[in-house]
C-alpha cells in the first residue's frame, strides 16, 4: 500500500472541536467487514447489541498528562510552547521535549514559566530525534516538582482542535474514565466514548472488560513522509501487557468469545504481545508496531475506531483490519452525511469480522 491511498478531502468543519455532551452520545457506524454491510446507529450504547455474555473489551487505560507548556525565553522573553513528551531521569528532572519554535533554541538556553518565573528549565541537549532534552532547576522532592510542573501545563489537544482556546475542562474530557497508568501525551480516542453509565451495562450484560497499557505519543499524528509504507518507522511507544489481561483475554479467545480492540492501540499492544501459538503473552517494554494493509490479525474479532484524518496511522490500522475497500467505503459514506463528525473527539465505528 501506498500513503497516497489514505489521502480524501476532509472539509475542517467535519473535524470535531468538542466532544458530544454525554461520550456515549455519538453516532455509531457499523461495518461489517465480510459481507460489506454499513448500519447507522444514532447513539454510541446501541454497541451493546452486538455482544454477548463473556465477550470482551479490551481497553488502554493509559492516561494523559498536561503536556503543553508555555514558556519565556530569557533575555528575549519570547513567547515558546514546550510539549513534554517523556520523563528521562526523575532524579536529574529531565524530559524529552518538543519545542516550537524550535529555530530559536539553543544549548544553555533557559526557560520560564508561570507569572511569577516559579519554574526554570534550561536546554541541555538539542541532539535527540524528537526536539530537546530540558533540565528543569527545583530543588523540592520530585512529588512536589510533579505537581508544580502538571499545574502549569494544559491539555495536550491535538493541533486540529487546539484552534479554539483551550478551556479548564480540555483535560477531563481528554481522559477515558478507565485512565489509570499515567503517561499518555494524546488520549485513546475510542475509549472516550464510553461511559460510567455504559460500562455498567457492559457489567450488567456479563461483557467483561480487560485492561493492556499503551502509553500514546505524537507518533499517530507525525506526519508520514514517505510514499512507500515498507519504509516508515512508528515512533517508539511503551506499553504493558499484564498477566491478568492475557488470563481473560486468551479464556476468552478458547472459549469462541467475541474480543473486542477499543481502538487502534489496543490492536497494536495486541498484535505486539501475541505469541506464535495464538496466545496473548505478557508483555512490558517499548513497541513501534506500525500496521497498515495487509496484515493478519491475530486477536481481536471486533474493533472500535474513530473517523480519523487522512493520512493517519490511525487510518492505516483500521484499514488494515476491516479490508482497505469497505472501509474507505464506510469513510465516503461518512463524509456524505453531514451528522458524522471526524478526529479525536469525533463519532464512532465499529469493524465486525463476522
């Protein structure tokens, strides 16, 4: 496959600035990949309808941190946002950063934040393939430093979104409620679909829920820059598959049940941790699975996505699992009907392999 294959025109209106008042408020589109069938369900609950006792879903319950900052230059005093993307050394306060613009940053330079100058930092490497390395100065316990710097921060919203101004609420409803594990730049946008209300009835209905961590980077929103999708290399992404996950999940596969990905990397923490006999292994370290058309999957035998934007490994992935021709088809569909919203707070679409 090419990437030119993933590209369709998405007028910007379509793409979703705010979340339906209710997450399971959104429409559901239902594609089943065999037959090629599209049903329209107008609320996001009706997925209910499509599993059974002992079926389950698996989450990603990473959650997301507030990772863009704003900054001054000293001397200068010129305006820089720094998006954090990773904590390097707790002890030493390092964080691998992007910054922008990034033109004006050297070695040595040092930052501030907050009205009253409370947090320093101060750029000790611009070598890494992801922006800089940042040592921030604060001399209390690392708790405390945590705290400090997350209260400076705001919600990491995509570029797409963070058009309009940013609101106190942007972080809550950039959280799944099964968010546990911090470490996460960009939420699961699948996930945020489900409710406390919705999750009940999944119990009452004896839909189980199973739990892997991947910890989202900007690597789903870095742009592709080659035509040839053999040749592109995901951005690194740690992730934890735990025992008790790969308990319900592999009694689940045994047993016929449906397994259900709630989005795109639960698939790839998946398709990561299966081992050559079918089985979900544990698993804890870093993976940049990137799967796009063809791939067999191993796992899931029903997915849940957003409409992502084109280009996206998002995009790719989904492709890859309901057949790249139906859903392209389920996308113009979309797009013809006004009511549907794309991106990371857009509606939802459920990938049958039945």
């Amino acid at each position: 496959m090419k990437l030119s294959q993933f590209k369709f025109k998405l007028p910007e209106e379509r793409i979703a600035q705010y979340p339906t008042p209710y997450r399971d408020d959104c429409r559901l589109m239902v594609v089943h990949s065999k037959s090629g069938i599209i049903e329209h369900r107008d609320r996001f609950t009706d997925i209910l309808d499509y599993f059974d006792k002992d079926d389950v879903f698996v989450f990603n319950d990473t959650k997301v941190f507030p990772a863009r900052l704003y900054g001054n230059k000293e001397k200068t005093g010129a305006k820089i946002e720094v998006f954090l993307l990773r904590e390097l050394n707790p002890e030493l306060r390092l964080w691998d950063v992007l910054v922008s613009p990034a033109r004006k940053i050297r070695i040595g330079n040092k930052l501030y934040f907050g009205e009253s100058e409370i947090m320093v930092a101060e750029v000790i490497d611009n070598t890494t393939s992801r922006g800089r390395t940042l040592r921030f100065l604060y001399d209390g316990d690392h708790e405390e430093f945590k705290q400090h710097l997350y209260a400076l921060g705001e919600a990491p919203l995509p570029k797409e979104i963070i058009k309009r101004p940013t609101e106190p609420e942007d972080l809550e409803r950039f959280q799944c409620i099964m968010a546990r594990n911090e470490g996460a730049v960009t939420a699961p946008s699948a996930g945020l679909h489900f409710s406390r209300q919705l999750m009940k009835r999944m119990e009452l209905k004896d839909i189980k829920a199973a739990y892997v961590t991947m910890h989202c980077g900007l690597g789903n929103f870095r742009e592709i820059d080659v035509e040839d999708l053999t040749k592109y290399k995901m951005d690194s992404e740690e992730m934890l598959v735990g025992a008790e996950a790969c308990s319900v999940i592999n009694e689940a596969k045994q047993s016929g049940r449906h397994i259900c990905a709630i989005g795109t990397t639960v698939q790839r923490a998946l398709e990561t941790a299966v081992s050559a006999d079918g089985k979900l292994k544990e698993f804890e370290g870093w993976t940049n699975k990137f799967i796009f058309p063809p791939h067999q999957f191993h796992m899931a035998t029903a997915m849940v996505a957003n409409f992502y934007t084109p280009l996206s490994p998002m995009l790719m992935l989904t492709c890859a699992y309901g057949g790249y021709s139906r859903i392209m088809k389920a996308y113009k569909e979309a797009l013809r009907d006004s009511r549907y919203r794309f991106g990371t707070y857009g509606d939802a679409m459920l990938v049958l392999q039945d």
